[in-house]
C-alpha cells in the first residue's frame, strides 16, 4: 500500500481512457483559458474588468470603498491613483515571471502525483482543483461586480462588491491561472503532508489537517499580497468580519475547499470500483459543479447569520480584527 495516501487506486491503468480523458479535459481547460483571456484583456468592458492604470476610473467599487483604502496613508493613496496598480500593466512581467513560475511549480507537483497515483488520478486532481477554485473564485468576483448598488449588508453597512484580481496574463474566467494553478500545487502539498505526518489518520481526518494547513499559509500570504506595494487582488468594503484586513469568509473559504475536495479527490478509487474510470471521472466533477452552488449559498446564510448575531449584540459597523492592519 503507497505510503503517501490509503487510497490510490488499485485498479490496472486503462491507457485508452486516460489517453482521451487527457486530450478532452486538458483541450478544454485550454480552450476556456484562451477565450477568458480574450475577453480579460481586450474585451474588458463585457465583464466590467477594473482598468489597473486608472484606479480614479472604478466605480463598483470605487477606490476609496475598498477595503486597501482605509489601510493606506495619504500618501499611498495619492501614489496609487497617480501611478495605478503596481506593475498591473506590465503582461510580459506577469506572464514571465508569474505566469511561467507558477505552471513550474504546478508541472513539478504535476509530476509527482502522476508517478504516485497516476496519471488519471493526478490529472482529476489538477484539473479539479484548477476548475473548482476558478469557478468559485470568478462566481464571486462576478457576482460582486454585477450586484445592485443598493445591496448592503446584515449590519446595515453599503456592500460595494466582492472582491477581484488585478494581474494575470493569462486567466481562467475572471480568475487569472496564477491563483488556479496556485491552489492546485498548495492544495496538494498540504494534503499530501497531512498523509505523510498523519498515515493513520482517515480521509477526514486528513482533509481536516490538509485544510488547516493551507489556511494557516493564508492567513500570512493574503495581507501580504493585498498590501499597497503588490495589490494582486482588492477586496471591496462590505464584510461583517475582516481578520488581518481580510474578509473573513476568504480563510474558511480556503479550508472548506481543500477539505472538501479532497475527500471527493481521496473517494476516486471508490468510485472507480464501483462504476468504473469513465463514469467515476463524470461523478467526480459532477460533485465538484453541485458543491461550488453548495458554497456560494452557504456563504450567504453564513455572513446572513453572522451578521444578526453581531446586531443583536449591538454592533453597528465591522469588526476588524486586527485593527492595525
């Protein structure tokens, strides 16, 4: 039994599926990235993508409704509308040195899975991931965009939007690859090391851990990478609770999405024993679809939730924990 997981399918390889399987899964995935690309870049008006160069130009939100507004100084304020986002103009920087390091990174973790699970499994579990943080990323983003201006939220506060991404080259909807591929080599590290320092642990009780893990990376990653001198992504003021100047859902947002997926990830062997490669691969993203909707109305009942929860007590306005940051 492979150390690494208690759940690597024991199943011969069936080279002709994986063969197909391969060239449709990863056709489409390019078809979807260069057509999103298109669009991101050279039709932005289609899905009002924000111009990094003229921040004075956003209007939902408008710069001085973000969450980044209220943590710069005058001075950074000044600097940004003058200046724009930091290199949010420069493709060839993005592509080369974010675009091309990232697909390393995925490619090397790629790699790895397929000589310990195969290719099948290795290729759901990039592809899933790929898909399935794209797709809950760019339903927020989307949604945040195209909301009523007159939204607001549990605490009676105007919501301006979510939140989105400013740099990419290359995008997957309105997600750019960066963070897709990017989730996909952290999301399997951090599974794979809660294999390896807890094997006698079961799918949940690896997921849990695998979850956490990838959690606490972004508790430390995200105030970093929203700060003034990089601004990868904005957050639109609007959430009841922000931690470290984050929305808070964006933390169990990361966990609830490495947990879960990698307990469909982890039953794909099951699948396969029970109704064979091809349609264990349809059930598999099939699950995948379901639980992005799942996530999306959670998080609205939750922030709902949370947010009378916080009226009862009395408070009026967010909760920023920590205030300084």
């Amino acid at each position: 039994m492979n150390q690494l997981s208690p759940t690597v399918s024991s199943a011969p390889p069936d080279t002709a599926f994986d063969k197909k399987f391969g060239v449709i899964a990863f056709g489409l995935l390019l078809l979807v990235i260069l057509g999103s690309t298109y669009l991101h870049h050279f039709q932005p008006h289609v899905l009002k993508v924000p111009d990094n160069t003229d921040i004075a130009s956003w209007t939902h939100p408008a710069f001085e409704q973000t969450v980044i507004y209220d943590r710069l100084t005058e001075g950074e304020r000044a600097k940004l509308l003058a200046e724009g986002v930091p290199r949010g103009d420069q493709l060839l920087f993005q592509f080369f040195v974010m675009d091309l390091f990232t697909l390393l990174l995925g490619w090397i973790c790629f790699r790895h899975a397929r000589k310990y699970f195969g290719f099948w499994m290795a290729s759901c579990f990039l592809i899933g991931s790929f898909v399935f943080t794209g797709l809950e990323e760019s339903m927020w983003i989307l949604l945040g965009r195209f909301i009523p201006q007159t939204t607001s939220s549990p605490l009676g506060e105007p919501v301006y939007g979510t939140y989105w991404f400013t740099k990419g080259a290359l995008w997957f909807f309105e997600t750019p690859i960066t963070a897709c591929i990017g989730w996909f080599f952290l999301a399997y590290s951090c599974v794979l090391v809660a294999g390896k320092v807890f094997p006698k642990m079961g799918v949940l009780g690896r997921a849990t851990v695998g979850g956490l893990i990838a959690m606490g990376i972004d508790l430390w990653m995200d105030p970093i990478a929203t700060s003034a001198q990089l601004m990868n992504w904005v957050w639109a003021k609007g959430d009841v609770l922000l931690v470290l100047g984050i929305p808070h859902t964006n933390f169990i947002g990361w966990f609830l999405l490495i947990f879960l997926f990698a307990i469909f990830w982890e039953n794909l062997p099951r699948f396969e024993e029970r109704w064979g490669r091809a349609k264990a691969t349809l059930i598999f993203y099939g699950i995948i679809f379901v639980t992005e909707i799942a996530i999306l109305l959670f998080f609205m009942v939750w922030i709902t939730m949370l947010g009378n929860l916080f009226a009862s007590m009395g408070i009026q306005q967010a909760v920023n924990l920590p205030g300084s940051w």
